[in-house]
C-alpha cells in the first residue's frame, strides 16, 4: 500500500543554504508514515504498542530547497521477526530527489521490549516491490573521539528521551559538515539517550567518507553510529 503528502518546504525546514535540513526531512518522512499508520491500524489495537526508528538509510539524488512543493510517498515493503522494512521517495514534478528507507522495530511500551508483529498487522500492511536497496555498511566502533557535545531541551521529546531526529543535529555537530554537504547518511540507534547532559561524539574521516559515533563520556555504551558520505 502506498501512501503520498504534499508538503511546501518553509524557510524553517532549511539550513543557511536554503537547503532542507536532515532531521526536517526526516521528521516529514516520518509524518508521512504516521498519516498512513493511522489508516492502516485504525482497527487493530496498538495501546500497548509503537513502532521506533532502529535505522536510517537517507540518500539525496538533487536538492530540496527553500519553495520547493514536494510530494513522499511511502509503502512498508515487508516485515520480519519484529522489524517492518518502510521505504520513502521524495520527487518534485515527478523527480526523485531523495529516497530512503527506515528499519522499524515494533515495541511493548509496557515490557520496554520488542514483539513480534502479529498476522493481523501484517495483513493490513501487506508487502510490496523493493525498489530502494541501500548500500551494506560495516560500522566502525574504534573511532577518535572530537569532544562533549551538549544535550539541548529542545533535542527531548514526548518520551523524556531524544529524538531520534534530533541525533542528525548532534552529528553535524561532531562532523562539523552542513547538510548541503550530505549525499548519503546511514544510522542505527543503539541505546536511547536518556538522563543525559552531554555525549561524546567520535569519528573518522577517510576522503568523502565520514563514521561516526555517539557514546557516553568513558564510551561505555553506544547509542548510535553510522556512515556519512560527502559530495566534497
């Protein structure tokens, strides 16, 4: 099942380059898929139940600029265990200007553990075509640490965590690179970050290639990393 909104991309969806900021994209790729959970699930119980974000896979094919009228489209391609595989296309008259997909993990908001997506949830999602396979990441855990990074109010969301589209600001931060700049993005969250002032984000740089990492200060615990790649 494929489900599409418009959206008109405002002056406070961009970065200094008039160009549609990671965490704004995601965030309306996101409420794309909620629009489409809300019809989909309308008559399955989901009380005790959320879908989270476990991975990003985000690639830009153009710009997505200050004025531009966008449409995304969105279809849940196929689940597995309690993993739902959700692909999104971002095009502007009919051209792709992005496309991604997000791994989504169905949660018991009791247990605090995942679950297995039942029959019935399957059934009413269905499965569709892949058309967006993303590059296969080897992550890299031993990276050189830049510095603290602080956690700002504004980066903590309903659940008293952080948004996980607010690690995109975190990581520009740690990267020091503007989203212009972004032509492809990969991460995977591992632990949420709760309770927390700051995180010690952690990277290495080889040529257009960026990993990076988010931990705690002594790099006990992980909560995300990932792999950047840069148009320059």
């Amino acid at each position: 099942m494929i489900f599409t909104k418009k959206y008109t991309i405002g002056q406070m969806h961009c970065d200094p380059y008039s160009r549609i900021t990671i965490r704004n994209l995601a965030l309306l790729m996101l409420d794309t898929a909620l629009d489409q959970e809300k019809i989909v699930e309308k008559d399955i119980d989901m009380t005790n139940f959320r879908w989270i974000i476990y991975k990003w896979d985000i690639e830009f094919l153009g710009e997505i600029k200050e004025g531009y009228d966008i449409e995304i489209e969105t279809k849940l391609t196929h689940t597995r265990k309690f993993y739902a595989y959700r692909e999104f296309i971002v095009t502007k008259n009919g051209e792709i200007l992005a496309r991604a997909r997000a791994v989504n993990m169905l949660i018991d908001i009791e247990r605090l553990r995942p679950v297995k997506i039942s029959e019935k949830l399957k059934k009413s999602y269905g499965t569709d075509t892949i058309s967006y396979n993303p590059p296969k990441i080897k992550y890299q855990e031993d990276l050189d640490p830049v510095g603290e990074i602080a956690i700002r109010l504004s980066d903590i969301d309903y659940n008293f965590h952080v948004n996980n589209a607010a690690y995109f600001d975190i990581i520009k931060e740690v990267t020091g690179i503007f989203d212009k700049d972004i032509q492809y993005i990969d991460i995977v969250y591992r632990n949420e970050i709760r309770d927390k002032k700051f995180v010690l984000g952690n990277m290495n740089k080889n040529g257009k290639e960026i990993d990076f990492s988010l931990t705690d200060p002594k790099k006990e615990k992980t909560y995300c990393l990932g792999k950047i790649r840069t148009y320059v």
